[in-house]
C-alpha cells in the first residue's frame, strides 16, 4: 500500500478510535443528564405538573417529597443558568413531546430576565436537536460549529465540555448514586455541606430587565392560558437576603414580577421571608440550598402549590376537587 493511502487509513482509523471513545465517555459522564434530558425531549411520558427554572428549580424541589404532598406527578425541568429565554425554550420543546401539564411552577430569580447570554450553554442539548424547537432556537441563539457536527469527537476541545474529568468520574463510579447524591426525576442533590462564613460574601453587580426577557415571560403566561395550565409564579429562598442585597437591580425585578403577576391576575409567591431562609444549615451556599433543605422546602413548595392551585381540595361531601 502506497504510503499516501496509509495515511489516509491511518487517520480515518484515529477519527472512528476517537469517535467510539467520545460516545462512551460522554454517556458516562452526561449519565444523569442524558436520562433528563430524554425525559423531557424523547419520551413523551404524561406529567401533571412541570417544576421550570435555573438551578432554584433543580436543585431545590425534589419530586419525591413535593409529589407525596401535593399528590401530583412532577418533573424537575430546571436548567443551571437558565434565563427566561432557556427557560421558554424548554417549555415549548417540552410541549412538542408531552401532553400539556396541568400545572407549572416557575421560579424566577433575580437573573431570569438578563437574556445577555440567551444560553448558558449548547451542549447538553446537542444530541437532541431532532426536536425542531431546540433545533431552530439553538440555531439563532447559540449555533452549533460545523466542526462538532462533522466530526462529534471534537467536542473535546470545547471550552464548555468537562467532559474528561466528568467522564472518569462516571466510568470509575455510578453517577447514579454517590454517597448521599442522586438524581430523581430531574432533580438533583446539592451535597449535605453547610455554607461557610465566605459563602456570605457577594460581590455587587447588576441583573439587568432586558425587555425581551419580559416579553418572553408574558408569552409564557400566555401559553399557559391557551393551554388552559394553571401557573404559578415563585421566587427562591435564598440565605437571609444576602445575594439581593448585593444585586443592584433586585427591587427593580421583584417589582416587575409583582406588576405582572397582579396584571395578569397570577399568584407570585416570595420565598425569601421564609424561616427556612435563617439557618445556614439548609443553605450549600448564599443562593443555592442543600440537600437537607431542598427536602424542607420541597414540604414548603408543595403546601403552597397545592393552595395556590387549589390542589386537592374538597367539597361538604368530602370529595376531592380538581
């Protein structure tokens, strides 16, 4: 064989060694993530209530506790990072596989309507751009290079694919189940640490309202109405206030959601007076809780969801009311 050819062979051996490689690492180490994220763009399994948001909704409500209370059947849908533009971009490629919930509940923070970034990031919605509606968003928002499409190994170049540690980590361990960590329908334990003294220490910054971020917001109560989803909006508990005070423009948001919620006649529950918000032993960090107090809240949420949407109630018969 001509030394040309050898070459030719050689390197189209290397890509499919390099190909075979990434799809088994990257299974691994997106185990977890590639199971929520078939639930929520594959499988068109029948859920009655969407829990939708950033990380307030992933790592806060566990459907576990949350559908004993309420008596419903939930999926955590939250999006580390996710602004209101991610936010609406799950939302309608949810749709597209799943019959309409009867309930969604939207937790908005203080970063939902900065759409500066409109994606944090494209990757873990790459394998699933068969739905149109991640497909035509992605495109606009955060186009996928030609080079990962080619050639899908290359993502291993990718300044957002920590795919190598991740991967170990996968291979070596069950991601399903580590220690005290696990993943149930979406959501995701946040560890059973306490925040420390400098977890308290925010820096200021702004969150900008960009109008767009309103406008998808109002579409969203639309959609809702059209579909006849019953929604409530939330915010998150967060420790003792520290990150809004630290936000510039946190009256400004809590402003605006109240206006819109009282305009379009919703419910806006604020979560950040709640005792819970006091004990640094419910809190992983400032703005994020742990796991404990994912469950605690998830009891909160859940009472709250089932009065807010008259979940549950019962007439002089006795006889539960939908």
């Amino acid at each position: 064989m001509k030394p040309f050819y050898r070459i030719i062979l050689s390197l189209l051996l290397a890509c499919i060694i390099c190909q075979l490689a990434f799809l088994i690492a990257s299974r691994e180490a997106g185990k977890c993530e590639h199971e929520k994220m078939d639930e929520l763009f594959v499988r068109p399994t029948a859920y009655n209530c969407l829990l939708l948001g950033s990380s307030s909704i992933h790592y806060f409500i566990n459907p576990a506790i949350f559908d004993r209370v309420t008596g419903l059947h939930s999926i955590n849908s939250g999006i580390d990072g996710a602004n209101l533009f991610e936010v609406n971009m799950i939302l309608n490629a949810y749709l597209l596989v799943h019959p309409a919930p009867e309930y969604i509940v939207l937790t908005l923070d203080l970063g939902s309507f900065n759409l500066g970034q409109k994606i944090k990031t494209s990757m873990p919605y790459r394998p699933y751009l068969s739905n149109t509606i991640l497909e035509k968003t992605l495109e606009k928002a955060a186009p996928i290079p030609w080079r990962f499409r080619l050639l899908p190994f290359l993502h291993f170049t990718d300044d957002e694919y920590p795919i190598l540690a991740d991967a170990l980590k996968g291979l070596l361990e069950n991601q399903q189940k580590l220690g005290h960590e696990f993943q149930y329908k979406g959501y995701s334990t946040n560890t059973l640490l306490e925040m420390s003294n400098a977890d308290t220490i925010t820096r200021f910054m702004s969150q900008p309202v960009d109008e767009e971020g309103v406008q998808l917001l109002e579409h969203i109560i639309d959609l809702c109405n059209s579909k006849n989803i019953k929604l409530l909006l939330t915010s998150a508990p967060e420790y003792n206030k520290n990150y809004q005070r630290h936000v510039l423009d946190s009256k400004e948001i809590f402003k605006k959601i109240t206006h819109i919620a009282s305009t379009r006649q919703l419910d806006f529950v604020r979560e950040d007076t709640l005792r819970l918000c006091e004990h640094r032993e419910f809190f992983r960090n400032t703005e994020h809780l742990n796991t404990s107090g994912a469950a605690y809240y998830s009891i909160i949420i859940g009472n709250q969801v089932r009065k807010k949407l008259n979940i549950g109630s019962t007439n002089q018969d006795g006889v539960k009311k939908r």
